[in-house]
C-alpha cells in the first residue's frame, strides 16, 4: 500500500487524472485538493460538504455538494456543482428536481452521452433524543447543465456509491445502511431496482467504483476493506485494506488500470493498492 496523501480531512470522491495526480474531495475542510506524492494543492474552497466528484464531457469537475453535515441556512443546501479547473470557478448546476430540493448529493457518475447520474443520501434531522426524523434521498438522472433532469427513484434510504455497467446498459447503487447494491436500467425514466447482492456481517456501503469485467468494488465502512460483487450477485469476495475502517471511496487508475487509488477517511489519508484485475476507464478524464 502506497501513501499518497496523508492529512487530508475526511477525503472522498477521488478522481484520477490524466497526469498521475489524484483530484479528492475534503468534506469537513469543504474544499477540493489535488494530490501528488507527497503533495498537496487546493483547487477550490467550495462551502458545504463536497463529496463525490468526476470530470465531465467538458474537462470540468463535477461535484456532489450535501451541503454539510449538520449545517443550516444559505449555503446547506444540497446541490451539484461545476468547477473550472483552470480557474478554480465554482458555480452551482442544479438543487432541486420537479421542483423539489435535494436533500444531499452524494456521488455521481457520466456516460459517454454526457448524462449525469447520480445519488442522494437524503439527511438525518437530530434531536436531544438522537435521531428524530429522516429526509429520504433517491437517484437522479441529467443533462451535464443541469437540465432535463429525472428523478429515477424517489425516497430510498441512504444511497451513495454509483457507477455504471461496462456496456453502459446499467447503473449500480449502493445504499449505506442497508449495505446492499441495486440495478437500474441507464434509461431517464422512473423505474423500480433490482437487488444484486447484500454485504457480510455488521458493515455499511460507501461509494463503488466498476471493474472492466464489470464486477462491483464497493467502499465498506467498519470492517475497512472493499466487498466485490459480480454483476449478478452470485459472487462475492473480501478484500481487507487497512486498519482504517472508514474505507470511504475507490477509483481506479494507473496505464493498465489496475491501481486501486483508495480513500482512508478517519485517518485522513489517500492510498494506492496494486488491483487483481483492471478498472473500468470512465468516460471522461482531466
């Protein structure tokens, strides 16, 4: 396991890029970071809670926004930005769908049409009793501006990681609390998902990343390691990664994909694990 980038705070949604830097997102400092090897550069101080992240048809980043955990008022709104990494320009995409908001934005996913995919986690609502209310998330579908968007399923309970079949004729989730990843149809129109498979023990799901046979690599919090699924459930192994149990996000990379770049979010680190098999490469890269 390589180390990356250490001190980072609360790093998710890792990105890539064409040049061997990795582009990640600090969700409690609410900025975007590039890392080198033992480098850091900020990109962009963004407010809210950046999470998932990836480049779109035009070479900006893409930006699941959830608002920030616990925040209210101007600025706590979940959202889907745009950031022009030239510049450093961040300007808002969409937040609302029918004219509902979003509740909190978590991942998203493009395909080589240019559709944007993704997840709301919906949000929790505390009291001095613990947890008092739930605002329920769902998947969504859009134009790279934001337009024509579709909400796929409305009032799931907590998903997060997206990505798609290597056919582009799918899209997987993953739920958080009910550790579970689901199918839908790449088809802007609301539909219903079919279950593919369930995690092993006390775990939760975080985001997922697709490999180039089409298995499913999911990020899974508590034990730290990644579950991988086959595209149909019927094959499931475990991959232990750290003593890290926040095992937040993956994304592959490197000239045969196999690099496994991973995000370790309690110890705030960024690392690099040789793959057994080749990501899938996504549609659009920086």
């Amino acid at each position: 396991m390589d180390i990356i980038a250490e001190g980072l705070d609360f790093p998710e949604g890792p990105v890539v890029m064409a040049d061997g830097s990795v582009i990640v997102t600090e969700i409690h400092a609410a900025r975007v970071t590039r890392c080198w090897n033992g480098r850091k550069e900020v990109i962009c101080e963004t407010e809210g809670g950046p999470n998932g992240a990836a480049i779109g048809p035009d070479g900006a980043l893409y930006l699941c926004n959830n608002g920030g955990l616990g925040q209210t008022g101007p600025g706590s709104e979940g959202r889907i930005e745009r950031i022009d990494l030239a510049t450093g320009r961040l300007e808002r995409v969409c937040d609302a769908c029918e004219g509902i908001s979003l509740e909190a934005p978590n991942d998203l996913v493009f395909d080589a049409d240019g559709r944007l995919w993704f997840t709301d986690l919906g949000t929790l609502q505390f009291n001095e009793h613990g947890i008092a209310r739930k605002e329920f998330g769902g998947l969504y579908g859009c134009l790279a501006d934001g337009s024509a968007i579709t909400a796929i399923r409305r009032g799931t309970l907590s998903y997060n990681g997206i990505g798609l079949s290597p056919d582009s004729q799918h899209i997987y989730v993953a739920d958080t609390f009910l550790a579970r990843v689901y199918r839908y149809r790449a088809e802007m129109a609301a539909q219903a998902p079919v279950y593919v498979g369930s995690g092993v023990g006390d775990v939760s799901f975080d985001s997922l990343a697709v490999t180039a046979a089409g298995n499913i690599c999911v990020a899974t919090l508590k034990t730290g390691g990644i579950t991988t699924f086959s595209p149909h459930g019927d094959g499931v192994s475990w991959h232990p990664i750290s003593a890290d149990n926040t095992v937040t996000n993956i994304a592959f990379g490197g000239p045969d994909m196999r690099d496994a770049y991973i995000t370790l979010s309690a110890t705030g680190r960024l690392v690099r694990v040789p793959w057994a098999e080749p990501g899938l490469k996504l549609a659009f890269n920086g």
